[in-house]
C-alpha cells in the first residue's frame, strides 16, 4: 500500500503523497463543509474523477489513495505479451530433430 502522507497546502486544501508520489489534493468545499477529491493520475490515459464529496479530507485522502492502488495494482496485473518471451533462434529448432 505504501506510506501516505497529507500536506495542507492551502486553507481549505491538502496535497496527499503516497511513498512521496503526489496523487492529487483534496479540496474544502465552504458552502456545504464537504471535501472533493482532484486526482491527479490518469487511468487508461484519461483523468481520473471522482464525483463523492467527504466529510473530513481524511476519508476523501483515503478514497483517492485507494483509487490509486487499484489503478496501479491493474497496471501491474495487465501482461505485456511481447515482455515474457524469449530468444530463440531457428537453428535451435533443426538441431533437436532426429
């Protein structure tokens, strides 16, 4: 999962880090005390968003760390078909047959 950190960046606003990687901000909302989530990592080449508004910026860090990890751990789970071949030369195929 890693180490998440919030800096307030701003009044109203903090900046959340996982292992020192910035994932986005969470935002106070004044009007209705809610918080909002701005990512700022991009699932399948486009912007993440996410419409849930918070309570605390605690659970609205959370939710966008978790987010982070999913989005990530799929990264890692999609295989690059060409990544797990090896080598092989022809010649390797006709010095095998009897």
């Amino acid at each position: 999962m890693g180490t998440i950190s919030f800096k307030k960046t701003d009044q109203g606003e903090e900046s959340i880090f996982v292992d020192d990687v910035y994932i986005g901000s969470v935002i106070l909302d004044l009007w209705n005390s809610k918080w909002s989530c701005k990512p700022a990592f991009k699932q399948y080449g486009k912007n993440v968003e996410v419409k849930e508004k918070f309570y605390s910026s605690y659970k609205a860090g959370k939710t966008m760390v978790d987010l982070y990890n999913k989005i990530q751990s799929r990264k890692k789970k999609a295989v690059d078909p060409f990544d797990s071949t090896e080598e092989f030369f022809i010649k390797d195929f006709f010095d095998n047959i009897d």
